[in-house]
C-alpha cells in the first residue's frame, strides 16, 4: 500500500478542510430570520456592547421589528435551490473537493444558523478525524468574521477531551491566486463590455463590507487589508489614476462605520453624470443579500435615479474557476507536512 492511499484510508491522518461562511435564515420568512438575527446579533464580535445594555435593545426593538423589514429583502434573491449564499457555500465545497481530490476531505459549516460548526467538528471528531484546516470564506482578517469563526472553533475544542490537531487559515488579502481571480474576473467583464469603465468620468468601485469605526479604530487590521487587495487589483488591471474608487457597504444601526459608503459614492457619481460604474465585491466569496439585493439591486437603483448611466456588478465568487482555485491555494499551502498537494 502506497503512502498516499494510506493517508487516504486512514481519518486520523487525513485532513478535513472545514469551509465556513457567515450562515443565512432558512428561509426569506419573518419567522426564520428571527432566530438567525438573534444568534448574529448576539455576538460579541459583532456587538461589542455589554449583554446587560444590548440585550434588551435586541429583544425589545431589533427582533420585533428588524425580520419584519428585511424578509421582503431576502425573497428578492431567494432561489429554487434556496438560500444563494448556501448554494454557492455548498457548491465551492464540491468544487474544492474535485480541485484536491480524495487525499483532503471537505466540510461546509455556517457560524450561524445550520450547520453549526460545532455540529460538524463532532460528526468529523465521531469520524475519526484528527487533522483540521479550518478555512473561513473570508479573505480579509475581522473580529466579527474570522475571529468569531476561530472563537467557536476554539469553543468546541474546550469540551473536547481528545483535541485535533488544527491549522487555521487567518485571511489571504494578497495571495496570487486570490488577486488573480479578482483581476480575471474584472478583465472578463470589460471583454464582454467592449472596454474598461475608465472613458471621462468613469470608474471601477471596489465594494467591501463595512465595520464599526471604534473597531478599525480599536486595532482591527480589516481596512489594512482591503486596502492592500484594492492596490494590488488596480495595479494588475492597470487602472489609470482616478480610476478607482474604495468604497464600503452594509451599515448597520447608528454607530459610525467606515467609509466612504457604497451607496453614498454611486449616488453622488450618479448626480454628477457618471455615465458607467462597475462594482466588483472582493470580500464576498459567496453572493448573498449584500450583494445581489444591496449593491445589484438598491445601489443600481441608487446610481440611476441619481441620474447615473450604466451599473455593472462584476461577480467573481460562487463556484466559479477563479474562487475555487483561490481557495485550493490556501488548503494547499496550509497543509504542507500533512500531505502533498502540489
């Protein structure tokens, strides 16, 4: 027997990437939304305000009202295979797997909603499996984000007595086949628009999720980093100076946020007569509510109404060759000594 099929064979040696994504309501109802927004909402990654303060806040206003508003949202993007984020989520699962092959073994898990990820570290533990690569479907380092995956991850590990032996991948803002992707991506779009958004007055906006600005403030290295994508993907592309814009998106509650806001930004290229933008969403490696419904929907709409031209939302996730190689760079680099996957 080869080494390799002895890995293979063997669940102790062979390793589990375990892919985990934000998590989404099981359905665009008041009612499923509900339970998801709690689990969310009671973060203390995400809201950093004292339990004793937030959760009344949360329970007496937020959750009476809040799922009511958005499930309308959530029905604009719903599909026939469900929630678009766990569609994507799940397929990039199946993707990554074909890309490595059967020495890797590849679980999807949600940090909120289902599954949990402590429900698949158990069924995996049950399983035999000692080697873990815990990879967040974020490219860029946030306390709300991958430290909230890594705390859970860690929760799990203090009730088990039999511990994994565990790597985690902390983000990849600048890695080559993540910037690769991107520019492909972007490079694609232009082709197909017969030439880039760069005629007077144009530009390509870079799109990424907001935080709170007492957490960049705080120490957290998240702007940092989409900073470092946004200059990498302008150089690859060879924006001309002006060309693009860094924007962030999905604000929320009255805390201020870093900007300048997506919205804000296409509603004032609009007014002043921008005749095209194109939008490309780096930080979303699974299309979800923020980008189809906010950026394709409500800021498309934004922009027009302003009296904009031409909106374009460039996507580059999902299950597409760029997003699953990106991450495949990843689980090959960061199980180097587990197994070869060159």
């Amino acid at each position: 027997m080869t080494g390799v099929s002895e890995t293979v064979s063997d669940p102790a040696r062979r390793p589990v990437v375990l892919l985990v994504n934000l998590g989404t309501p099981e359905a665009p109802t008041p009612s499923a939304i509900r339970p998801f927004l709690r689990e969310f909402l009671s973060d203390r990654r995400v809201v950093e305000m004292h339990p004793l303060l937030w959760r009344p806040i949360l329970e007496a206003f937020i959750l009476t009202m809040r799922p009511g508003a958005i499930a309308p949202q959530y029905r604009k993007i719903w599909t026939e295979h469900g929630s678009p984020l766990m569609h994507w989520t799940l397929r990039q699962g199946q993707r990554l797997h074909e890309v490595l092959g059967d020495e890797v073994d590849v679980r999807v898990a949600m940090r909120y909603g289902s599954p949990s990820i402590a429900s698949v570290l158990d069924q995996l533990h049950a399983d035999g499996h000692r080697r873990l690569l815990v990879l967040p479907a974020y490219p860029h380092y946030s306390g709300p984000t991958i430290g909230s995956v890594l705390d859970e991850v860690a929760r799990w590990t203090l009730r088990t007595r039999d511990v994994v032996e565990m790597r985690c991948v902390r983000s990849f803002e600048d890695d080559p086949a993540y910037i690769d992707a991107l520019a492909r991506s972007v490079e694609q779009h232009w082709e197909q628009a017969g030439s880039p958004a760069f005629a007077a007055g144009e530009r390509l906006i870079i799109s990424y999720h907001s935080i709170p600005v007492a957490m960049h403030e705080g120490g957290d290295p998240y702007r940092s980093q989409c900073e470092t994508t946004s200059a990498l993907l302008a150089e690859r592309l060879a924006v001309p100076k002006g060309g693009v814009v860094i924007t962030y998106q999905s604000v929320f509650g009255r805390a201020e946020w870093i900007g300048p806001a997506t919205i804000d930004t296409v509603r004032d290229l609009g007014a002043a007569g921008c005749s095209r933008v194109d939008v490309i969403c780096p930080g979303f490696m699974a299309d979800c509510l923020e980008t189809l419904e906010e950026i394709d929907q409500l800021n498309r709409e934004t922009f027009t109404q302003a009296g904009g031209g031409d909106f374009h939302y460039i996507q580059w996730a999902n299950d597409s060759e760029g997003c699953v190689q990106a991450l495949a760079a990843q689980v090959r680099r960061h199980t180097a000594g587990w197994i070869d996957l060159a």
